[in-house]
C-alpha cells in the first residue's frame, strides 16, 4: 500500500514537472519570438520614418505603388544608358590577373611594349608613367582592379597619341586614392516597405550612393596645333568616355626662341577622367 501511494506521487511529481519545463520552454520561446517581432517592428518603422523625411507624399498602398511604378521606369530608363555608355573599363578583372606578381608582370610587360610602339611612332614617354610605386612593390589583391583600369586607360591614351602625332608626353599621374573598403550599409527601405523580411533584406549587396565610377589622370604633351586637335578628337570618339576637366595651352618652352615651324609646338595640360557606368 505505502508503495503504491510513493509509486503515485512519484508520477503526479514528475508529471507537474514535465508540466513546468514544458510551460518553461513555451515561455523562452514566446519571449524570443516577442523579441523578433519587435525587432522586426523597429526595422520597419526607422525605414517609414527614414522614406517619410524625404517624401512629403502621403505613405499608402497608392502611393507605394506609384513609387515602384516609377522606380521600374527609372531602372529601365538607366539600363538603357548603362547599355549606351559602356566602356572597356568596366569590364572585370581578368582572373589570372588577379595575382599580385602576375599583375607586377603584366604591368611591366605592358609598359615595355607601350614604350617600343611609342617610338615607332616618334612619341616620347616619360620615365614614370604613373606607376612608379607598383615597379618595385607588391600591389594588395585589392589594389589590382583599381591598377588594372588604370593600366587600360593609360594604354589608351598613349595609343590615341600615336594616332595624332603627339610629340612627346610629358608626365603622367593619376590621381585619387586606392579602391575604398566596402562600409556595410543599412537595410535599404524599399526592401522592407517591400515586405522582405529584415535578415534577407539586410544580406541583399551593398548598393554604392553612386552609379559611376572614374579614373582620373593628369598629363602633360607637347604637340602641334593640328596635333592637338586630333588628340582632342580621339579622345571624343574613344570607347572609353573621356571627359577633359580642365586643360591649359601653353607655346612649349624649349621652342620659345627656334624657328617659325618650332614656334608652332605647343604644351597641353590636362586634367581628365574616364567614367565608368556600373
């Protein structure tokens, strides 16, 4: 008899146990879950409230959709020029290319047979053309595609030259830093006004402020009149798009006091950039 009874309240005891784990457990869960959920609401309201200081529009299913409406109309309408201004530079990186001593053999290599083809053309090229750093150091995996397009553009214009008479190129520098590190950005709030939940929202790629990238350079030739013209021409009809920022003409100094033909020599400054649509 006192077995059964002991037998009984051992089953009653774990049966109220498993009870309270199980209300435990169901508790944990509910407080998680709360948590999501709240965490999901704040998600949402900081990107109402972020879309709300720059609309002035009132926030409603209609104009929600005249908004998507537009920003598919803005996405076509910048397709079409992406495909109307593509440039060699922005294709990638080729991937044997991405190799530190590759790329330092590649870049050697390059200078080299733009210096033999120069002077078959009677131009002259500076000692440095803009990479003197990269002849004696290791670039960083990161450097390369910055490297890389600089390297196109380079080539580029050095074959524009040949193809206007340029007399001489005088010095050659690029200009602005090593490619930035990608900042983690925040959610973007046209995916979570779009109904996507905040972690895959969070994990889509990072969108840049803006669509373009440039490689700018400054340089310096000496050439004729007529020379210039040409080079000025080349660079408007290249694939790549050259803009010419600011340029200075000068009668080359060394020609100042020769005669009426050297007279004509003329020394170009110029401050450019070669855009890149992504």
């Amino acid at each position: 008899m006192v077995l059964r009874r002991n037998l009984l309240s051992i089953i009653v005891i774990s049966v109220l146990a498993g009870a309270l784990l199980f209300l435990t457990i169901m508790l944990g869960l509910a407080i998680i879950k709360e948590a999501k959920t709240k965490k999901v609401i704040a998600a949402k309201s900081v990107a109402i409230d972020n879309f709300a200081k720059k609309s002035r529009m009132p926030l409603t299913e209609e104009s929600i959709s005249f908004l998507a409406d537009e920003r598919n109309k803005l996405k076509s309408a910048y397709s079409r020029l992406k495909l109307a201004l593509t440039s060699p530079l922005a294709e990638d990186v080729p991937r044997e290319s991405m190799d530190s001593l590759q790329f330092k053999e590649r870049l050697i290599q390059t200078q080299k047979k733009l210096r033999e083809e120069a002077k078959e053309f009677s131009l002259s090229l500076p000692d440095s053309l803009g990479f003197t750093k990269y002849e004696t150091e290791l670039s960083t995996r990161g450097e390369i595609p910055a490297l890389w397009r600089r390297l196109k553009v380079l080539e580029e214009l050095i074959y524009l030259m040949t193809l206007s008479e340029v007399v001489s190129l005088n010095e050659i520098s690029f200009i602005g830093d090593d490619p930035a590190k990608e900042a983690a950005q925040p959610v973007p709030a046209e995916h979570v006004l779009a109904g996507m939940p905040v972690d895959k929202a969070a994990a889509q790629p990072a969108q840049s402020e803006n669509f373009y990238d440039e490689v700018k350079v400054s340089f310096k030739i000496t050439c004729t009149y007529s020379g210039l013209i040409k080079f000025l021409y080349k660079m408007r009809a290249s694939p790549f798009i050259f803009i010419v920022d600011d340029l200075d003409i000068t009668r080359a100094k060394d020609t100042l006091d020769k005669d009426e033909a050297a007279e004509s020599m003329l020394q170009a400054n110029f401050l450019a950039k070669a855009e890149i649509i992504r």
